[in-house]
C-alpha cells in the first residue's frame, strides 16, 4: 500500500478503494455485451459468450486482487475486433480455432514472463519511453472516451472532426465530462465516480434508458461455448495463418499488458507473478469460452480515482457479479455508452497529467535523440489504439536516433532485440 493511502483513517481508505472500484467496473459494463456481440458475428451463442466473458472478468479480477493491485482484467474490445473481423470472418477462422489461437499463444505468453528474459524486458525500455509511456496511454484514453461520445468522428477530409452536439451522447458525453472535471478542480473525493454517477442518473431520466421488465437473467449458455477450443489446421496454409495469427497475438498481449502495467502501476514490476498470471486468466477464459483478457483501460479510472490496492479490485469483482446475471440491463447501457465517457477522457487526463509532471522535471537534460521517440510514442499509440504500436516506434526510432547520434553504444541487446521483434511485427503484423 502507498504512502497516501497508509497515511490515510482506515474509514476513508475503504471509502477511497470502494469508490475507485465500483468507477472502473461502472466503465468497464459496456463491453459484457460489445464482446460478445462480435463473438455472436462469428458464429457464437451470445448468452454463452455474455457469460464465458462476465466469469473470466470476474476470475481476472479477483486475481488482481490477490496480487494486491487495484486492476481489472477482461478480453480486450479492439483485440476482439481484429480477431473476430479481420482473422475470423474475413479469413474462415472459426471461432472454436480462435479460442485455440488464444490458449496457445496465452500459454507461450505465460512461459515467457515467468523466465528471466521476460522480466529484463523493463529494464531494456529507453528511459525516454518509460516516461511518456503514460502519457500515450492516457491520450489513447481521451481519444477512446470522446470517440465512444461521438465528440470526434471520422472524417472524410481530414483525420477527425468534432461530432454533433445536436447528438445527444455526444451532448450528455460533454456534460459528464465538464461535470467531472469541475468536481476534480474542487477537490472532491471520488470525483470520478460522482461525474460517473451524475451523467448516467441524466441519461436516465432523459429516457434514453429504459429499464427491461425482467432486468436479470441467470447465467446461462457454458454448455455452448466452453470446451469448444480447436486448434487443428485443414491444411498447411491455413497452419501457416494460425501460426502467424497466435505470434502476432502474442506480442499484441504481450505488449498491451506490459504497456498497461507500466502506465499504471510501474511498481508492479518486483511481482514477477504479475504478467503470467494475466495469460494463465486467458488460458482459463480460453477453455470457457472468452478472447484473451488484458488489463481493462478502465484500470486507468480506478487508479487515479485513488485505488491502491486490494480492495479496489474486490469492490469492483462485487460489482462484475452483479454484472453477471444483468445481461438485459447491460444490453441497454450499451446502446447509449455515455456513463464511460467521463471516466475514460479524465482518467486519461489525469495520466497525460502525471506523464508530462515527469517530462517537465527533466526538459534540460532532454535533447533531440530522446525528444522523437517521445513525440513518435505520444502520436502513434492513440491515432492507433494500440500499445504495441506506440511501444514499437518509440523504441526503434530511439534506436534510430541514437545511431544517428553517434550513440550506438548506450543501446543495451536487448533493445535491439526488441527493436528487431517490433520490425517484424510491422512488417507482417495485421494490428
């Protein structure tokens, strides 16, 4: 437990780990019914899906409870999407064969951290990366958050564009976050979850959501999905594709779950438990019938909302439970996602905050040679959405630089070995 949480009466500490719980599990709801959508896309019972996707959340979380940190684990939704849309429906991979794709790669992802070689990996990262590492995360955040809002869109002419405030999720998506922020600027305790709470009570009264009739459902549909993993291959070609599917996956993982820890609890690095247990959930969600699980986005809302520990991620288990058996209720808060708005695009903030607190202490010593790296890392990461994008170039354009620099011989082996992974992940990568 940190300083500022010791050095707190144990009444608020509850307080603080209850509310950081319950606004990281609040933005993270959207996504029970998001994933298994997509799954259903590709030819899954969604109740099975919906329930496979609630327990291995549930079961991922509790396990960052046991390691004492204040983390929600769940199948990533743009992970999911490239494995549903682009591996499965646009090339013939059947479900059942991508739950194969996730057990292998989870299980050569698990051996990998639990050697040495997979712990060093933190200490090969350029200083320059580790520092706005957090940063990238939280503009990936803030990006993510108004784009679910439709406070940015797409564009025809140009990269993005405002959306329409005419619109009334990217209407209520501005207020939530103009009323969290000034909750924030008055200093009040929880003030994530309260801009949480208060947007969602809005878009409630507004009627734009209606509560079903039989709000619970039991859970139900495992007889479907678990089990149901396959990772035999036609042929040789499509071998080759899975093969090339499950390294690609593995980095993306890999990547992801690294990136996040770093961002959001760098302190996490000692536990070398941490990472290996995150792939033996995917294992796990894997055999019942889930898309690997990563380090939820919506951590970054727990963590600045206070979160410190333990309790944080079983405040929030409680309400994954709660989730479990409420796939109608859910079903509605996603058609109109502006409760994870506010969260999403402060948290990021919040984390952008701490990134650029870090930068500033050490502008002077920073010269050319680190300075792209940082700009190519803070650009990539959140047009992208992917860390291992961000991750990739910061490192290989600080390779660059420094070549260039007259430097070679400040770069440690293994930056060049993560440097050489990362060329072939953008040579013949697919995310």
């Amino acid at each position: 437990m940190s300083n500022r949480t010791a050095n707190l009466p144990e009444e608020n500490v509850w307080q603080s780990e209850l509310k950081a719980g319950i606004t990281a599990a609040g933005t993270l709801l959207a996504g029970f019914v998001v994933v298994p959508n997509l799954l259903m896309q590709a030819g899954m019972n969604f109740t099975g899906a919906y329930t496979a996707y609630a327990i291995t959340a549930l079961l991922g979380t509790l396990c960052m409870a046991w390691l004492r940190l204040p983390l929600l684990l769940a199948p990533e939704t743009a992970a999911a999407g490239w494995l549903v849309c682009l591996v499965s429906i646009s090339q013939g991979v059947s479900w059942q064969q991508l739950l194969g794709i996730t057990a292998a790669a989870s299980l050569v992802g698990a051996g990998l951290w639990m050697t040495t070689v997979g712990h060093r990996i933190a200490d090969w990262l350029p200083e320059t990366v580790r520092q706005v590492l957090p940063g990238g995360f939280g503009l990936m955040l803030i990006l993510m958050g108004l784009s679910q809002g439709r406070l940015v869109i797409s564009s025809p002419w140009s990269l993005t564009m405002l959306g329409n405030f005419q619109d009334p999720l990217a209407y209520f998506g501005l207020l939530g976050i103009i009323i969290t922020l000034a909750l924030l600027a008055m200093k009040v305790r929880g003030g994530l979850l309260y801009g949480m709470l208060v947007t969602a009570v809005l878009a409630l009264l507004e009627g734009f959501w209606v509560l079903p009739e039989a709000p619970f459902l039991l859970p139900e549909g495992l007889e479907y999905t678990a089990g149901q993993l396959n990772l035999l291959p036609a042929n040789g070609a499509e071998a080759a594709r899975l093969a090339g599917t499950g390294l690609a996956l593995l980095l993306v993982l890999s990547s992801l779950n690294f990136g996040s820890l770093q961002a959001l609890c760098p302190e996490a690095d000692k536990d070398r438990r941490v990472l290996p247990a995150i792939f033996g959930i995917s294992l796990l969600g894997s055999l019942l019938g889930s898309l690997p699980v990563t380090i939820a986005p919506a951590s970054a809302g727990a963590v600045m909302s206070g979160g410190r520990g333990r309790l944080t991620a079983v405040f929030a288990a409680a309400v994954l439970l709660l989730a479990l058996c409420c796939e109608p209720v859910l079903a509605c808060m996603a058609d109109f996602p502006v409760m994870t708005v506010p969260v999403l695009t402060v948290s990021g903030l919040l984390l952008l905050q701490r990134s650029l607190q870090g930068l500033y202490q050490g502008t002077a010593k920073m010269e050319l040679v680190d300075i792209v790296p940082a700009a190519c890392l803070l650009i990539v990461m959140p047009l992208s959405w992917n860390i291992a994008a961000g991750l990739g170039t910061g490192i290989l354009s600080w390779c660059l630089m420094s070549v260039c620099a007259g430097q070679v011989r400040r770069i440690p082996w293994g930056t060049w070995l993560l440097a050489a992974v990362f060329l072939l992940y953008f040579l013949y990568g697919s995310i």
